[in-house]
C-alpha cells in the first residue's frame, strides 16, 4: 500500500481531466466568439500562441487548486461521499476564477452566452475530473476489501467489544496486528495466539508489529478507566480511535469514519486538510519575505549582542517538534555564554544569566527572529505550541501524558500560550502554559492563527513580553 504512488494517480488523472476539459471548452468557445475574431478556421484558434500557452497552464492551475483544497492530503480510503462535495466545490471555486480572469474578456453576440460559457466549462472540467478520481477510489477501496491494501490496528482489550471490533475492521480490509490486554487480570475472549500482551509490552509491541493505528475497545464496565490507558498512547505517531458511542463519546475531537465504522480519533484535531496546505505554504512565504526584509535588523542585533557580551551571536537548542523529530532551534543569544555549562534551566524574569540587551530582545521578542530560518526549513510554524527541550518534557507527560499530542502539529515562533500566559520559568508554569497550548490544538483554525499573530505583533510594538 504505496500513498505516494495513490497520490500520483489522482494528479495525473487530474492533469489529464484538466487539459481535456479545458481543450474541449475552448474548441466550443470558438463557436460563440467567432464572430469578432479574425481566425479562419477552429484549428487556426486553437494553434494560437496565447490560447496554447493557456492551454499549458490551466491544469496547473487546478493542479494548485486541488492541493490547497487538500484533496491529495489523504489518497487512501477516501469517502465517496466526501470527495464528491470536495470535488464539487473546488470546481465551482475554479471555474468562477477562471470565467472572470478569461472568459469574461470575450466579446460574444449576447449576454447569455456568458451564461452558457461558465455552466459548459464547469459541467465539462466536474464531469471529466470526478469520474475518473471515483474510479481510483472505487479501485482502492476494492483493493482494501479483497485485503491487497490493509492498515496494521493494534487492538487494546480483550473482551467481547474489542472481539466485535476487531471483526468489523478485519471485515473491511484492516489487518488486525494483535489484542493487547488492559492488565494481567483482564478477561480474554480473543484467541490466545492473537494476545500479544498487556499495555505494559505496548512500548515492545508498537514497532515490532509496524502499527498503523491503535484502536482502543475495552468494555463498557472498564469505562473509568479509559483515560488512563489512553494518556500513555500519545507519545506512539499513530491514530488512536475509540469506537463513537453513547458510553464513551469524547468531546472536542473529530469522528472519523472508516468505511461506515464511526471511530473518534482523539490524535486528529478539527483543522481542515485544505487550510492546513495553506498555512504550510503561507508559513514558508511570509518566513522568506521576513528573512530578506529584516536583513538590517539581524544585522543589528548581530552587533548589539557581540558588543554585548563575549560569545557567539546566535543560540542553537534541540527541541523536538514535529511528529516527536528533534530539530535545532536558533535564537539570538540572550544569556552570557556558558549559561547552561551545569544543566538546562528555564529563565526567569530576573535571571542574571541575561544579558542587559538580552533582556532587551526578550522584552520584545526580537530573539525570536531567527527561527523564521527554522521556518522556511519546515521545522516550524509561525503559529504552533512553543518546542520544548527533551528534559523538560520528560517532566511534563509524568502529570501530563497529553501533551504529546502537540507533536501532531509543527511548533511555532509564536502561541497562544506565549501571548496569554508568556515565558515559564519551571515546569508547573509550563503545565499551566499547557492549557493554552491545547485550546489551541482543538480548536485550530487559520482565522486562530491571525488572531494570535496580531497579539504577538501588539506584544512586540508594546514590550510586554518578559
């Protein structure tokens, strides 16, 4: 089961879909505008230079457009359902960009064949797109029910529940890896040879079985103790679903569906494919302008901070970030060198290891500037739950396991927590920081991200920072 290979399919598919349609557009268009154009024949309008260099560059217009809908995000086991209206809506989206980029510049007999332009194109780029992207997902999901394609589920519990939920997604093409039960004393229905163990082997089990998704089906009677088997699975790259009913629905999290079986993903979030793609690229954008644009200021500051103190100008940390990846952060150097030569320690409001004109950059925030370099890389985002050193966070998930789920999305300059609650100087302030950080993971959204953005700006120009 090969995702990118799914992905080339549907471009492809949509490439073609794209050249096809719009060469059959424009070979109808020909007839309601001929009259005020000086070709002689169709084929002398379609061999044009203009109308051939539109020609190349349309698909990629849709390609572009289908990426930022976030159509391409998930290949595999798509919903017929979904990718219909997915479908539906970027081509209406599309087409009326189109008609008022270059159809509206036509000159036709009448006004209604503007009418007739714009529903033949969008009929002709649906139709041509939709069809063949069903058929791939008709194919793929074929292949997941004969069982070519299958995800590897963990199953945690061992009662009649996770013996029914097992049937179900084995029935729909999963590949159950094993049951682990809840604790030596949990009762077993599950075949014996399919028992890989108890939660406390799941460190042993997760790799060596190359799980794909952990479902979680313990009975109703264990309900209480859901949470805590739940806590210790954040920290395993993998989705974790619960089976949606009445007994255990959880709150703030996305229901997602897996060929009809409702399952509560509580590692997903509500932030859509489509505005995620967008603020990848937007992140990657606006961090190249910034570099360029603020080029005096870092020259500046370089200055300011070797004239400061003796040491190096810039500060480079592992964090870990992204999906648990290690990746060095850089700053301007706040403290003088040599700071942390006995351990790692968080800085407080009058820690004398700050320089004077560190505490300056940390008043503003301007030591921050140059992670939008870890930006442009992609080991951060503009917007996104602040990175922590390893140390720290090994202290943190002992009274909240949770916070793994913040490795699920890309770290940030800037966050809620940093312009609600600021800089902690211990860990029971960065648990209290922590409540922001995950009011924002629920409730992702990039109209969020402007808001915070525009806080942050406030605490820059204002220097409320610490």
């Amino acid at each position: 089961m090969n995702r990118k290979v799914e992905t080339i399919r549907y471009v492809v598919s949509d490439f073609l879909s794209a050249s096809i349609a719009w060469l059959i557009f424009n070979a109808m268009r020909y007839d309601v505008i001929a009259t005020f154009l000086d070709y002689s024949s169709r084929s002398n309008y379609l061999s044009n230079t203009i109308v051939m260099e539109i020609q190349v560059a349309i698909p990629f217009f849709w390609l572009t457009l289908y990426y930022f809908s976030g159509y391409y995000n998930r290949p595999l086991g798509k919903s017929m359902l979904d990718e219909f209206f997915t479908t539906l809506f970027t081509v209406v989206f599309g087409s009326v960009l189109l008609f008022f980029i270059l159809i509206l510049n036509d000159l036709p007999k009448s006004f209604h064949v503007y009418y007739q332009l714009f529903f033949t194109l969008l009929v002709l780029q649906f139709v041509l797109t939709y069809m063949p992207r069903l058929f791939i997902t008709l194919s793929g999901l074929r292949k997941i029910r004969r069982r070519e394609w299958s995800y590897n589920a963990l199953i945690i519990g061992t009662g009649p529940n996770a013996r029914r939920i097992a049937s179900d997604l084995y029935g729909m093409g999963y590949n159950i890896a094993g049951f682990v039960a809840e604790d030596a004393e949990a009762e077993i229905c599950v075949e014996r040879s399919a028992l890989l163990g108890t939660t406390a082997d799941l460190p042993r089990i997760v790799p060596s079985k190359r799980v794909d998704e952990i479902v979680i089906a313990i009975e109703p009677a264990e309900n209480e103790r859901r949470i805590e088997i739940l806590y210790p699975l954040y920290r395993y790259t993998c989705p974790i679903k619960i089976l949606a009913d009445k007994s255990n629905m959880l709150s703030k999290v996305k229901i997602k569906t897996i060929l009809g079986l409702p399952l509560v993903d509580v590692t997903d979030n509500n932030f859509p494919d489509s505005e995620k793609n967008i603020k990848l690229w937007a992140d990657k954008i606006v961090s190249a302008i910034a570099l360029v644009l603020l080029a005096p200021v870092y020259l500046y500051i370089a200055w300011r901070v070797k004239k400061d103190s003796p040491g190096p100008v810039f500060f480079s940390q592992e964090r870990t970030g992204y999906r648990g990846r290690p990746f060095m952060m850089y700053k301007f150097r706040t403290m003088y060198a040599g700071s942390e030569d006995n351990g790692p320690l968080l800085a407080n409001e009058n820690d004398a290891r700050v320089t004077p004109f560190g505490r300056i950059m940390r008043k503003y925030r301007l030591d921050e500037l140059p992670q939008f370099w870890n930006v442009l890389k992609g080991d951060m985002s503009l917007v996104g739950p602040r990175p922590e050193r390893r140390y720290f966070i090994d202290q943190i998930v002992k009274k909240a396991p949770f916070y793994y789920l913040l490795h699920n999305v890309r770290p940030g300059i800037t966050s809620l927590g940093m312009v609600k609650y600021g800089y902690a100087s211990n860990v029971d302030e960065m648990l209290e920081r922590l409540e922001y950080d995950m009011l924002y993971y629920e409730n992702m959204s990039l109209a969020l991200d402007m808001t915070i953005l525009a806080y942050t700006v406030k605490t820059v120009f204002t220097g409320k920072g610490i």
